[in-house]
C-alpha cells in the first residue's frame, strides 16, 4: 500500500488494486452524480455504526478502517476533468457516502482536496456533510479557502436508540456550535435527519431542533433512506422497522412533516427553514436555488420572502430547442417536455438528468418516475392525494 504523509499526520493508505477490484463496481467508481453535487468518494470505511447509513447499498458496511482508493491528486484530477464537471457550475460533495469526512483520519485529506479545489481558482459550490467533531483548528483551515462556496451541513437527529445511532447527536450540536461561531469564509447548515415518525419527532425533538437552529445559516429537515438493503440489516439485528415498506426515495410522511411545520410557523425563534438541501444552501451563500426548484411553486411555501424573490429572478424556463440538442446529445429518448415545473425526459438516468438540471438551473425530471403535487419528490408512503386517498 502507498501512503505519504500530511503534516504531522500519517496518510490513509491506498487499497490495493485486488481490493478495488473485489469492491461493489458502485462503490468503486469515485464520482457519483447525485441531486446535490457531482460526489467525489475516493475514501471509503467508517467506524460510525448508524444503523440507517446508506453505506448498505454499497455492501461495504463492515468496512469500519477508512481507506483512500487513490490519491488526493489523482481524485482532483477526476473530479476536474469529468465529463460533467463545470468549472465555477457544478456543485460538488465531498465523501457524503462512504465515510465521515471530518473523521480525524479522513480530514487531512479532505483539507488536501479543498485547498487544491481553491488553488485551481474554482467558485463551486462544495457540500463537506458531518456528524462527527469540529474543531476551532478546523473552522480556521475552512476559513483559509477563499474561491471555493464551501459549506459544512452537520447531520443532527437527536435518535436516542443507540442500536439505530450509537453516536451521541451532542457531538454534532457542538460541532454546528462551533462552526457556526467561527465562520467566515464557510458557511454552516444544520442537517436535520433523518426524521422518522415515533423515533425523533417529539415535542422535544422538535424544540431540540428549534434550538440548534439559532447556531447555523439555514435548517433543512428531510426523512429516512429506507431501502431494502437497510430493511435487511434492521430485520438481522433485532430493530423496529419504521416503515412497513421500503421506498427509492426519500420518506417524510405527511403527518410528520406537518407536526415540524405546525412548530415553525408558531415559533417565530426559527431561523429560516428549507425542504431540500440545495434551497438551504444556495440561502446561506444569499443566492438562487442552483437546482431551479422554484418550478415547484409548493415547495416554496416555507421559504424567506427574499428567497423566493431571488429565486423566481434567476429562474428562466430554457428554450425547448435548446435542451432537446442537449439531451438528445446525453442518449435521452422519446417525448422532451419543458412544462412550467420543469424539464421531462425518458431514458436518461440520475446523472445526465442532473447535468441538465445544473446546467439549466431548471428541475429535470424522469416520466417514468413523476413528482407528485406537495410531496416533494419523496416517497409516496405516508401521503394522501388532493382527493384524500393513499398516494402509496
């Protein structure tokens, strides 16, 4: 295995090419395209055992050693030279599956990544996501970066069953303390999730939360990854499952997202409040939701008056023309739409349909799989249609 060293600090080692090559190909390939960002995962393995982590889907679970799957250099080099990377456009995330990124043995790294991110001079926006400890030394290294629009969202759920969650949600409040407390160049979102009905949803919960609140630049709430794979590893060990039925998106039953919102609107304490991940994030940096979600109008309904006024400024409907060439060039087939809500394809995967929703500004959706009136592009369970009956 190659390792260097940074700082005082021993290098991750590099998995061996053999090791790779056993790996789920998911997992092995290091650039994913997801909603939020084109995902840089060139380190995998975390000893934080949340029973819910998406790492189920990539079979690597018991993977608690992080390891690097190259170098930090190399992993530049992919990112930039992607296919669907835009200089200063696309957003990007860093290690939001595999692994905590502020892990002291992850960090280094991370730190490494960003600082040759801002020496190419790039302004994307870079989500770092963590529930682990942040210290003031930190803040200072992610003050230090001054082209990159990076911002740090701390997952807190306040899930007290440590058989789900064995790491105490008090080290991610004290993280978003402190990163609130010393940003300059960054800024801080609190990530509250998931939110599971009967599992952190109380009074308490919600007033947790109200609270945390008040220590970052915007909230977004959001509920439970609940796949087959995570169903499988509840059922091993003994865990109540939340969900009678597993979904591909996420879960947020309507009823829980109305006792958060019954809180919100009563409480005027909280600080401003967002749905989706990008809408939070492009708020704390005083800019336009960069995923065009304005198209749907409902998910608006919760936002700052200011928000919704930049938003609705920045968002242009594309010329048909226009992304047809684009999306003809991706491999998308049958019937191109652009309706008032957004931009209809067939045949495109997740990541193409991403390359065009970053592109545009403008949502890009699948017909084969709709977003459905107020649910927001989460899983049907848990909802009702305007008529009354079960969306499931």
């Amino acid at each position: 295995m190659s390792t260097v060293t940074i700082g005082a600090r021993r290098a991750l080692p590099i998995m061996p090419a053999a090791g790779i090559a056993s790996l789920k190909p998911e997992l092995a390939e290091v650039i994913e395209y997801r909603k939020s960002g084109l995902s840089l995962n060139w380190i995998i393995g975390c000893p934080l055992e949340c029973g819910y982590c998406i790492r189920h889907t990539f079979d690597n679970f018991e993977m608690k050693v992080p390891r690097r799957l190259m170098s930090d250099e190399e992993a530049v080099r992919r990112l930039v030279s992607h296919p669907y990377f835009r200089p200063h456009k696309t957003p990007i995330q860093l290690l939001n599956r595999a692994t905590d990124p502020m892990l002291p043995v992850v960090k280094p790294h991370v730190f490494n990544v960003l600082r040759q991110l801002d020496d190419h001079g790039l302004t994307n926006h870079v989500l770092v996501i963590t529930r682990w400890r942040v210290t003031p030394e930190d803040c200072a290294v992610l003050n230090s970066f001054k082209n990159l629009r990076l911002t740090v969202l701390v997952t807190h759920s306040n899930i007290q069953d440590a058989k789900i969650e064995p790491v105490d949600s008090k080290i991610a409040a004290e993280s978003l303390r402190t990163l609130f407390e010393h940003a300059k160049n960054y800024r801080t979102v609190l990530y509250w999730r998931p939110i599971v009905p009967g599992l952190n949803d109380s009074d308490t919960d919600i007033a947790r939360a109200r609270e945390l609140a008040q220590h970052a630049h915007a909230t977004v709430f959001t509920g439970l990854f609940f796949r087959d794979e995570i169903a499988a590893y509840y059922e091993s060990h003994g865990l109540t499952m939340p969900y009678e039925e597993t979904a591909r998106r996420k879960i947020m039953p309507e009823a829980a997202e109305r006792r958060i919102l019954d809180a919100f609107e009563a409480d005027g304490s909280w600080g401003p409040l967002f749905r989706k991940t990008s809408c939070g994030v492009a708020y704390a940096h005083g800019e336009a939701d960069y995923n065009g979600h304005y198209g749907v109008r409902e998910l608006c309904d919760i936002c700052p008056k200011e928000q919704i006024a930049k938003c609705e400024a920045a968002w242009v409907k594309p010329d048909l023309a226009n992304v047809t060439q684009e999306a003809r060039g991706l491999g998308a087939t049958g019937p191109i739409e652009v309706n008032d809500r957004a931009i209809v394809v067939e045949g495109l995967d997740e990541p193409p349909r991403y390359y065009l929703q970053h592109g545009f500004g403008y949502q890009c959706h699948d017909r084969a799989k709709p977003h459905h009136y107020r649910q927001h592009g989460r899983a049907p369970i848990g909802w009702k249609a305007e008529d009354g009956t079960d969306t499931a």
